[in-house]
C-alpha cells in the first residue's frame, strides 16, 4: 500500500504560529486519512539524519538548526495517489512560487521555514514514515 501513502511533518514555524489546527483541517478536508501521528521533536543529529540527502548543500547545516529548532508534528498520510498529490496541496518549496491555496503559500514564511513537508517518491515516504513510527504504529 506504499503507493497510496505519504509522509509529513508540521515544521517547528507551524506549530510554533499555532498552526497545527489549520494545517490538519486543510490535509483531512483534501482526503487524506492520518493514518500515523506523533507530537515530537528532532536533535539536530536526527535532523541531519533525516535530510542527509541534502548534506553537501549550502543550507544544510541552517535546516538541521531550523528543524531541531522546536516541536513538530509527523503524520503518515493515506489517499490515492498519496504523494503527488500532497505536493499539489502543500504547494513549491519556496512560498514566494507556491500557488494561492496551498498550505506552503498560506503557512510558511521562508524558503526554509516552509510550514510543511511532503515525501517526494513512494520510496521516501516508507523510509520517512519508518523514521518516525514503528511496525505496529503504522498499521
Ligand atoms: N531548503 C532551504 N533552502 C533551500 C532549499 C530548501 O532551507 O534553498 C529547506 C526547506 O525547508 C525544504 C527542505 O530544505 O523544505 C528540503 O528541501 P527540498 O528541496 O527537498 O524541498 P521540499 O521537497 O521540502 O519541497
């Protein structure tokens, strides 16, 4: 079922802006079904770890500090078509180019503290939500 799953975090700006409400609203009123969903924080090592693949970019370091920076909100998502079509909902990376409606263009302040974020191939998502939730949690 990895095809009709996605994995998301509320980012530290979110939830900090009292966002969480609204961000869920606008994910459950687009169809996805939570099927995971934990309260929680990063170090700045598991925020590393979890985006390693950007380790060589001029960001990377800011991003580890931003995403450890405060509490954040994991959920793994179920609809069809799981994660093209959250990456519709939550709009470009950078808010400035993000299209009226989406939670990005609506939420997120910066090209960092962008509100959300959304896996970006079915792969990602299980690896992703596996980073966050056990087995049994993700049932
Ligand atoms: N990011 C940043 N500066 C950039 C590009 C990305 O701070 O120039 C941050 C931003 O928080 C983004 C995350 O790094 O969401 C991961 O980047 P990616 O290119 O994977 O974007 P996403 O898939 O989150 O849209």
């Amino acid at each position: 079922m990895a095809e009709n799953r996605t994995f998301t975090m509320i980012k530290p700006d979110a939830v900090e802006a009292g966002n969480i409400g609204a961000i869920t609203k606008m994910i459950e009123n687009a169809g996805f079904k939570i099927v995971s969903m934990k309260y929680t924080r990063l170090t700045k090592q598991r925020a590393g770890q979890f985006y390693a693949v950007h380790r060589e970019r001029p960001f990377y370091e800011d991003l580890c500090d931003y995403m450890s920076s405060g509490p954040i909100v994991a959920m793994i998502l179920e609809k069809n078509n799981a994660v093209a079509d959250f990456r519709t909902l939550i709009g470009a990376t950078n808010p400035a180019e993000a299209a009226e409606g989406t939670i990005r263009k609506l939420f997120a302040t910066s090209i960092e503290a962008n509100a959300v974020h959304g896996s970006d191939s079915d792969d990602n998502a299980k690896i992703e939500g596996s980073f966050f939730f056990s087995d049994l949690e993700q049932y």
